[in-house]
C-alpha cells in the first residue's frame, strides 16, 4: 500500500488488559509509518480517560477488559461527542458479541488471530469511513442469513460487503462481472433500506437478518 506522507498520522488509542497480547499491539502499530499510538489503557476506564485527553482517531478495543468493558466504553463514546472510530480486538468470536459490538458503535469486529497486516488494514479502512468484520466472522454471520428476501448470490456478496471488498474483489471471488455485482448490491441496498455497503452490514446485523442471537 501507498502511504502519503502528507496526510495527518492516524492517531491511535490502544485499550488491552493483557500486557503480553498489549506490547504485541503496540510493537505492529508502531512500525507503521501512517500511524501514532497515543496512549494504552489497561481497562475501560482508563480507555475513557485517555480518550477524553488525546481525542483519538481510532481506539483499538479488547472487548472484555475490567473496571469498565468494551461495550459500555463504546456506548461512552456515542454519548460523548468524539468522533473516534472503534476496532474491536477481541478473542470472543461468538455471533452474539458480535452483534452486540455493533449495536454498541463498533467500526470493526476482529479475533485476536488475525495478521498484523490485516489489522493495520483494517485500522486504515475504518478511519476512512468504512465498516468490517473478520473475514471469517463475516462468512460465518452470512451463512446463517435467515431473511427469506435474500437470495443465495445477495448472501455471497453480502458477506463480502461485511469483509470490506471493494466490487472489483467482489466479482474476482464470486467469478461474476462487475456489472452484475453492482446489479445485486442494488437488490440487497433496496430490500435493507440503505444507500451505502457500510449501511448494508450494519443493518443487516442489527436487524437479525444474520442470524446472530
């Protein structure tokens, strides 16, 4: 990927109990050219400290910490007035945590198994506006659509949505045309009630239309 130089570092707080699995995090984030760590909270509460002090862009967040836990600081977050973005970091990889972190305001939904390189990725996307769930959340969540106005290809490009692809991605994985892949994302924006993919995923979630519980 091409970094400009020119643009604002991306301004990141970082919110993990577990020293190991925090000096891990910190160590990646630090080798980005684009990014700036400006704080690390051991629990919630010092997360919601932190933030009131640095304004963050973005708060990478464990999604079980003490004293305070991820859903209650991102439910902090909508009521405070910041814009910081969340990418949740978590090793709980159940479909209900999953729609609870969105339904709280998270931006992003990843396990603790993923690459550094999809985490700076993803922290990337996130602070460009768009929404994400690990890839294998996303298939998983997808698998389970249980509204009967979703046809099996809208499920397909629907988890893709989820994932973050762009349609160029979405045709390549799906081995359709470009054109058709724009074709269905009007079928699945219409049936939701959205305009836009973020809009898409979200809704869908916190819809039930998932099948998350």
């Amino acid at each position: 990927m091409v970094i400009d130089m020119n643009q604002p570092l991306i301004r990141v707080l970082v919110a993990e109990d577990h020293p190991i699995v925090a000096d891990g995090i910190v160590a990646i984030l630090a080798k980005a050219k684009d990014m700036q760590v400006v704080g690390r909270a051991k629990d919630g509460a010092e997360a919601i400290e932190l933030m009131k002090l640095h304004q963050p862009d973005i708060v990478l967040l464990d999604l079980r910490m003490p004293v305070v836990d991820g859903i209650q600081v991102m439910r902090w977050i909508k009521g405070s007035g910041l814009t910081a973005r969340t990418v949740i970091l978590t090793g709980f990889s159940r479909q209900s945590d999953v729609r609870e972190a969105i339904r709280a305001g998270a931006n992003a939904y990843l396990l603790k198994d993923v690459t550094g390189g999809e985490m700076l990725r993803t922290i990337r996307s996130v602070h460009r506006g768009k929404y994400r769930i690990s890839g294998k959340r996303a298939r998983e969540l997808a698998a389970n659509v249980s509204s009967a106005d979703l046809k099996p290809s809208e499920m397909e490009i629907l988890a893709l949505i989820v994932e973050g692809h762009d349609n160029g991605t979405i045709a390549a994985k799906l081995g359709l045309r470009k054109e058709a892949v724009k074709y269905h994302l009007k079928g699945i924006f219409s049936k939701l009630g959205v305009t836009k993919r973020g809009a898409a995923a979200r809704q869908a979630i916190e819809r039930g239309l998932l099948g998350v519980h």
